[in-house]
C-alpha cells in the first residue's frame, strides 16, 4: 500500500493513478490555458488525465477561495514574469472529493526570452493531506436553528454558490419560500444590480474580508425593486476551512433609496477587527460617541458604519467638518438662524441639529471649535435643547452626537485650547482607529479594493499591482494613512497603460521607510504631542518651501487645519502670507 496517497484513493478512479510515480507533478499551460505539457506524477496528484493539447481552463481545477489567487498567479507569471511561490490549491477532484496541495508558479520563456507559458508545481505533504483529511471530516454546517427568528432576512450559501439556508424574514422580504430557493444559486433569486460587477459576497467568499453596511438592489418573487443593506461573512467548519458565507439584509425605507453607502471597512488586522468587534455594542446604546486617529484613518466611515447599525439606522446621517467652515458661519450652520438674526439673513434655515432630527449628526475635526462654540455645544449635550441665532424658542435635540478628531484632545485641555468638560461629555465612548502602519496586513485587502473600484472609474483592465509594489508599500509608514494610499492607487491609474501597476507607475512617496510626521499613539501617551505637532507643521512647510496648499498635503490634513494649527503654534510670522 502507499501511505502517501490522499485519503480518497480508495475506489477505481483513485486505483487507476494509484501505480503512477510521486514526487512533485508540473503541469505546463499556455496563455490561451491549453496544456503544453505536464507530468505522470501531475496527473497522480490531480487524479485526471492530462492530454496536450487540451484546455484546461483554471476554473476545472482550483475551487472556493483559492481559484482568485491562482488565476492572479498565473496571470502575473504570464504578463509580468513574476513568480509565485508556497501557495495552497484547493481543488475538487472529478470524484467530488476535495484536497488541498501546495503549489508554485513560474513563467516560461522562449530562447528569445518571450514568456511563452505559465509552470505549475505541485506538491502533496503531510500538511496539505491532514487539510485534505480534514474538509471532508466536517464539510458542511447546518443552518442554525437560532438565526431562523432574527429580525433581520439570512441565507448561506456553500462554495458553490447554491444556498443552504433561508431564514423567516428572508422570506417575508423576497417573498420566496425557502423550498424555493434552496440548493439555486443565490444570484438566480436576488437578481441584484452587483452580482455581475462588485458582490460583496463574492468578495468576502473569495478575500475572508467581513463586509459591511453594502447598499445593493435586487427584486423580489413579484418583480418589485427592493434596497438592501446588507453586511457579509465567510463560514468555516470546525477545521477553520471555509465552507461557504453568510449575508444578513434588511429592507432600506424609500427615503434611503439611492442614497448608498459606496464605501466599506476593509481589514482583518487584530488592530482593526478589535475596533469592528466594538461597535455593535457602540451603535445599540445611545451615549455620545468620539472616533480619535489621525487623519485619513476613515473616521468617518466609521461614524456610518455606527449609525447604520443603530437604532436611528432609519433616520438621516448628517456629516459636518467644523474645520470647513469660517468662524462667522459655524454657529448658523449648526443651530440654524431665523430671518433677520443678522446681515444676510434673508430668510430661515435649519441646521445640521434640526436636519439630524432622528437620526445621527456626526462632527468631524471637533478640536477646531472655538471656545464660544465649544460652551454652546457642551449646553446643547447637556441640556438637549437648542435654539437657533436670533431666536428664543427651544428645539429638542432628536439626534445621536457623534464626534471625531485628529487632535489629542487631553493636550488641547493642557493647552486651554479645549473644554474639558466638554471632552468629558463627548468621551463617553471613546474609540481609536490604528494608523495604517499599524495594521500592514491589510495593505494588500485595501490595495484590491481600490484597485477594483479605480478600474470602473476609469474603465482601465487593470488586474493588479506588482508584488514589489506590495512590498514597497508595507514598508511604507504611510502619514496620509488610507486616503493617501487611495490617492497613491489613482495617480497611479492615470499613467498605467497595462494590466499590471508597477513601481514607474507611483508618484514619489514623502520620506520613504521613515515614521510620518504625524503623531503615532506613543506620543499621545507621554504628553509630546504638543511639540511634535509643531515641528511637523515646521518640517512640512520647509519641504513646501512655505506653500501651505502643498504642506497640508504632506501632513495629510485640509488646509484651514493647517492655518489654525499654524496660528495655535504662533508660526504665522515665520511663514509667507502669500503662499497658496
């Protein structure tokens, strides 16, 4: 008997590779995916038989969430001559029965050095045969009977996209019974608007990466349109091998119909899945909430993620950055003013408090009030009433406060610059979002993302970047953090011509492999943040040579938060007045 053969070779088809040599199959394929050679010890390993000649489209042969990573292999190894290596193949044998492998994969070049083929190298060992073993020990898992009563619709499905479970609401909101759609692909019965292009079940099937808050369109039994938002998640049996995913929906009221929310939170990084393990608590309950990190660490994306998940999910979500506005104009834009209340004042307006009315009102770069605001703000949270400029009558306050800031607020309070009464009532709960040099894993799931979303945007074949690119940008300590990495990806879309981006392809990167300007966590704790602050304002204006447009880039902040950092610090005079 052969000890090292995969569990499954008893049976004929298995006995009739049995007697074929081991050791390690390579299997040739051409670009068009046809079969320039391969090996007996390939065909032993695949349990197929592999003709010249023959396509072999990679789809046949990898399965579930190690197809993607495959076919991206062979294409960088068949358009850029980049080679892949310690990659692990999940593949569904003509018998039905799933294995694992570890394989490689080379480009093949042509005595005139053209890349001709892509060389697959395949291996079997004893830990991709103990993977092998235990799939099939614990393959499927059964539909919980808990999730049938939830609130809000759920449907499985397995890695071939067939759906194994339809909870009550699921078909209370599609209509369908779950006898219905059982065992059908998922897109057959939702027939939604990105099924085609983004799914997000398709991508947390393929990346593991948990979506969440998706808006997606699709149309019930009876054909009428229906707004979902959506949130998805990888299921793996007890082996921790993925088996299939789950998507939890509810129906969005009318007044949310296209208003989606386009963007998601990407990671999977200890540092951002313990701030995402956070916030169901955070949205159910109804204290104040303020997201603290440095700018461009999608704070506010964080703040929709709160008030999607809440209570207030149905009312309006009213975004205002303090920073944007002149300090004249701050005190209408948020309480409103009556006609009249002063020179201009033509007629009434509400503001951001009224237009938050049972909903979320979210005030970004909340360090930037000034002090007459930051004692009206701390009366109206307080109190939960306000009124607006120019008028006595008291208005209930209806909305969720929820706020943020790059700052270091305790600094600000030593500085007599913030309230500390006021950070104390915003600090009920107060969450940190990491830096992105402090969550590196998730370099790769961001770079995808946008990639993917650029490509639509400006309806460029771009597949991928290169792996050197990858690298570069985890040594990166990215001070602009993940809105400079998405504008890093777009400079790069707009000079690329093929389908892969390479490092010609980037613009410069400020201070490459050094720790950014901007404050890191250490200095926030040991009070240094103060004078770090200062000479990082300092250090970018002298590589701006005094543009303050072009600093503020640097630092990764808006331009009117740079001049107000500029006046706190007393730097105006070392600073040209002109500079743009």
């Amino acid at each position: 008997m052969d000890d090292n053969r995969h569990p499954d070779t008893q049976g004929e088809v298995a006995d009739a590779f049995a007697d074929l040599p081991e050791g390690d199959g390579v299997l040739i394929l051409s670009p068009q995916g046809r079969i320039l050679s391969a090996s007996l010890q390939a065909e032993r390993l695949l349990r197929r038989v592999l003709v010249r000649g023959e396509v072999l489209p990679l789809a046949q042969l990898f399965t579930g969430a190690s197809r993607p990573q495959a076919e991206l292999a062979c294409r960088e190894a068949l358009e850029a001559g980049v080679s892949s290596a310690d990659l692990l193949a999940e593949i569904t044998l003509p018998s039905g029965v799933t294995i694992f492998l570890s394989y490689s994969v080379a480009p093949l070049s042509s005595p005139e050095d053209r890349i001709i083929g892509a060389t697959l190298t395949f291996r079997d060992s004893t830990l991709t045969r103990s993977w092998s073993s235990w799939s099939r020990s614990d393959q499927e898992v059964e539909f919980d009977a808990p999730l049938e009563n939830l609130a809000e619709g759920v449907f499985t499905i397995n890695t071939n996209w067939r759906i194994t479970g339809f909870n009550l609401k699921a078909q209370e909101i599609t209509g369908f019974e779950r006898d219905e759609v059982l065992g059908r692909p998922c897109w057959e019965i939702f027939k939604a608007d990105r099924c085609q292009t983004d799914c997000p079940l398709k991508g947390t099937l393929e990346d593991g990466v948990t979506r969440v808050d998706q808006d997606v369109r699709v149309v019930n039994k009876s054909g009428r349109p229906l707004t979902l938002l959506v949130n998805t998640a990888v299921i793996k049996n007890k082996r921790g091998i993925t088996v299939g995913a789950v998507e939890t929906f509810r129906s969005l009221a009318p007044g949310r119909v296209g208003s989606p929310l386009k963007r998601e939170i990407i990671g999977r990084s200890p540092a951002i899945r313990e701030v995402l393990a956070l916030l169901p608590d955070v949205a159910a309950s109804e204290a104040s909430v303020i997201l603290e990190g440095e700018s461009g660490t999608g704070k506010d994306l964080f703040a929709q993620a709160i008030h999607h998940l809440s209570p207030r999910a149905q009312g309006p979500f009213v975004a205002f950055n303090c920073s944007a506005f002149v300090e004249t104009l701050l005190e209408s834009e948020l309480f409103g003013h009556v006609k009249g209340a002063f020179t201009g004042a033509i007629s009434g307006k509400a503001g951001r408090f009224e237009l938050a009315k049972g909903g979320t009102l979210f005030l970004d770069e909340i360090g930037d009030l000034k002090p007459e605001l930051q004692t009206k703000l701390l009366r109206v949270l307080e109190e939960k009433v306000f009124e607006r400029v120019g008028s006595t009558r008291p208005i209930p306050l209806e909305a969720r406060v929820i706020a943020a800031t790059s700052r270091n607020l305790l600094q600000e309070v030593r500085a007599k610059r913030f309230r500390m009464d006021l950070l104390y009532r915003l600090r009920t709960l107060p969450l940190f979002l990491p830096p992105l040099r402090e969550r590196r894993e998730d370099i790769p799931l961001l770079v995808n993302h946008f990639v993917n979303q650029l490509k639509l945007k400006y309806k460029k074949d771009v597949r991928g970047v290169d792996p050197k690119v990858i690298t570069l940008f985890q040594q990166y300590s990215w001070p602009g953090n993940i809105r400079e990495l998405e504008r890093v990806l777009e400079y790069a879309f707009v000079f690329v011509k093929g389908p892969i981006i390479t490092r010609s392809h980037l613009p410069e990167l400020e201070g490459h492999g050094k720790e950014p300007e901007s404050v890191s966590r250490t200095a926030i704790k040991d009070g240094s943040l103060w004078e770090e602050e200062r000479r990082a304002i300092q250090k970018a204006l002298q590589k701006a040579r005094g543009r303050r447009q072009a600093a503020a880039r640097i630092l990764g902040i808006s331009r009117s938060s740079l001049w107000r950092n500029i006046k706190a610090h007393g730097l105006e005079k070392t600073t040209p007045g002109s500079a743009g």
